[in-house]
C-alpha cells in the first residue's frame, strides 16, 4: 500500500474567545496544517503538525524534506518508515518543524491504517467504547482580572467542569477562582516566564487559590533540575511536556523533573507512534505520574487525542482551547458541547471532512 501524494491544506479560521485581539490573544486566526496522504489503493488518511503561528515553517519542512522521502514508501509500515524518517533527518534537529510535520504524517498513517482495519483509533490503542469524553476550557491568555473571571465563569455555564487559565500574574488566578468556587478544578499554564527561584516563589503565591497544577513554570523549558526544584519547594504539582520533542526528553521529565502531569503534545512529539511510547514509558512509574495529553488545535490531532484520551485508563479530560470558531472542515468533531468531545466511532478517526469549508479558508 504506496503512499503516493502527501499535501499540507493551510487553512486560517476567525475566531472569538471572549476578549479582544491584540497582545494577549498574538493570533488574527486560528491557524492549522492539516495533512493529507493518499495511497495507491485510493485510501486517504488526516493528520496535522503542529501549529498556530509555525503553521507555515511546519509546511515548508513537510513539503522540502518530509514528503520527498515518504512518497512511494509503505503506509502500512508506519513503525519502519518513521523510523527510517527521522533517522534521516535527525540532524534537522529532533524538536521543531521537522518533528511537527513527521508527528502530522504519523497520525494521518494511523488513520489509513485504522480505515482498513475498520477500527476506530481508540480500538486500536487498547481502549473501549465510548460515546464522549470531558473537556477542559483552555482560556487564552486575556491578562486583567475581569476578563479572566468573567470567561471562567462561561465557561462554567457552557459545561466545563475544568478550567486551565495561561496566566502568569496572581490577581487573574484569584479573579478565575473566585468565579468559579472552590470546587472545580483549576490549572495555570504559565508557558515558562520565570527563573526557578522566580517560579517556587510564584508558585507559593499562587497555591492559596488551589490550582491542580501550575503548568512549564520555568525558562527554559528543558531545565529539568528547576522543575524539580518548584515541585519540591512551590508547594503545587508540577506539569510539562509540550515542549518535549522525543521519548528521551519525557525520560528526563519523569527520572529528573519528576512532574506530576506529562503532557504529550501529538502533533509535536511524532504523532501516535511516539506517543503510545510516551504512556508507556509513563505508565511503568510507580508513583502515579498522570498522562495528561497537551492539545490546544482544531485539527485532527485534536480529534486524535480524544481518541487517546479515551484509551487511557484513566480517561483524563480532553484540552481543547476556550474560543468559538467561524468553521471547521470537521464539524462538530472539534466542539465542545456541554464540556463534552464526541469520540467518534468510525474507522480510523472516524472524521466526515467538508472540502468546502477547506476550500473557504485555504491559504496555501
């Protein structure tokens, strides 16, 4: 079964989150790089690399290196080919577009092969039947206290029973609880602002106002021994991962970080492949390390990741960014209707895709 094209389909959506654009909210559009691969025997697969504002670099690294070297391969040997892949373009580096167009590929090969196979991809990870799976609001970053209370609070209204906020100043989180009362659950995502004593120091101003997790607390990323530090001394739970390029990088987060939550990000780290590596590797800790998957795009690597989510054992709720969108291609595979994602139960992802609404928002 030859793979014989592979086209990247850039699309850039309008969108509303409850407050205005501008230095909080970086992006005009929401932006994805959907991934099309088609096989000889006419079977096509979706999948998408990562995103948002390295849409275009991602595309450029598909089309210049990726592609050339998958086209006329086997799609049913994905575990071969990506192998061979990124041993060939190791020294692209392991993390950044080349990984984000080789994760896109991987989940759209996983859905070719779910198709036939006639399994739904949850099936295929080990997971049983079900018919929808909980959703945290992941609310972008809105920077005063009333816009972020005011959000949460909709939230709330519209079915969340989770909220994530990416803030990084200490009235906006006690703003958000206050809305939303003691008793839901609460993350801040800060997106690595702080030196670690910057951070143990922010992380204990933070922890009156309970959240679950305060979320890449410190700059760089990749400094597992600080992440240690906060943990041990900040007095919260500790999660990252979507930086994580590789399956040696989620090595240091657990033995030397030692986070609570670890967030995969499919669309980054090498699509399902890596990932069921990832839970694997966490799933073999003693200490209750929580797989906590990272997914903030419309794509169908959102839609993947419900089906992981849905294979877990524990069913962890599902990220999907807190904004309304003009459209989707996926239609309703990529709401959020009550604090619930459909999973869906057709082959593969199990997507119904309307080349319409491909063609309206298309920019590449």
């Amino acid at each position: 079964m030859k793979i014989t094209r592979i086209e990247p389909i850039l699309i850039a959506v309008p969108y509303s989150y409850g407050g205005p654009l501008g230095p909080n909210a970086r992006w005009r559009t929401m932006d994805t790089l959907i991934i099309k691969v088609e096989t000889e025997e006419g079977v096509i697969g979706w999948g998408e690399g990562f995103g948002l504002s390295t849409c275009a670099t991602t595309l450029a690294a598909l089309n210049n290196l990726v592609a050339p070297l998958a086209v006329g391969r086997d799609a049913a040997d994905i575990a071969g080919l990506m192998n061979d892949l990124q041993r060939k373009l190791h020294n692209c580096a392991r993390n950044g577009p080349v990984g984000f167009a080789l994760s896109g590929l991987d989940i759209a090969l996983w859905d070719i092969a779910g198709k036939v196979a006639g399994e739904p991809l949850y099936r295929m990870l080990g997971g049983q039947p079900a018919e929808r799976m909980p959703v945290y609001a992941s609310l972008l970053r809105y920077g005063t206290a009333e816009l972020v209370a005011r959000n949460a609070a909709q939230a709330l209204e519209r079915g969340y029973r989770h909220i994530k906020l990416h803030e990084i100043t200490v009235p906006e989180v006690e703003a958000a609880r206050r809305a939303i009362g003691p008793e839901i659950p609460m993350m801040v995502d800060t997106n690595c602002p702080w030196t670690p004593d910057e951070a143990v120091a922010m992380a204990k101003r933070m922890a009156p106002f309970d959240p679950l997790w305060i979320e890449e607390p410190v700059w760089p990323p990749e400094d597992y021994r600080a992440l240690a530090k906060v943990r041990a001394e900040g007095g919260l739970a500790v999660a990252a991962g979507e930086c994580a390029g590789t399956l040696a990088d989620f090595t240091q987060l657990l033995d030397v970080a030692q986070v609570d939550y670890l967030q995969p990000s499919v669309t980054k780290m090498g699509g399902i492949s890596e990932m069921r590596k990832v839970i694997a590797l966490a799933q073999a800790r003693s200490r209750g390390v929580k797989v906590q998957p990272h997914s903030p795009y419309f794509g169908p690597g959102l839609v993947a990741s419900v089906h992981i989510c849905a294979a877990l054992p524990e069913r962890p709720p599902v990220e999907r960014f807190y904004c309304d969108l003009e459209a989707s291609p996926f239609g309703d595979l990529v709401d959020a209707a009550g604090g619930y994602m459909r999973v869906p139960d057709g082959p593969g992802l199990g997507l119904v895709v309307d080349e319409a609404v491909i063609a309206r928002y298309r920019v590449n």
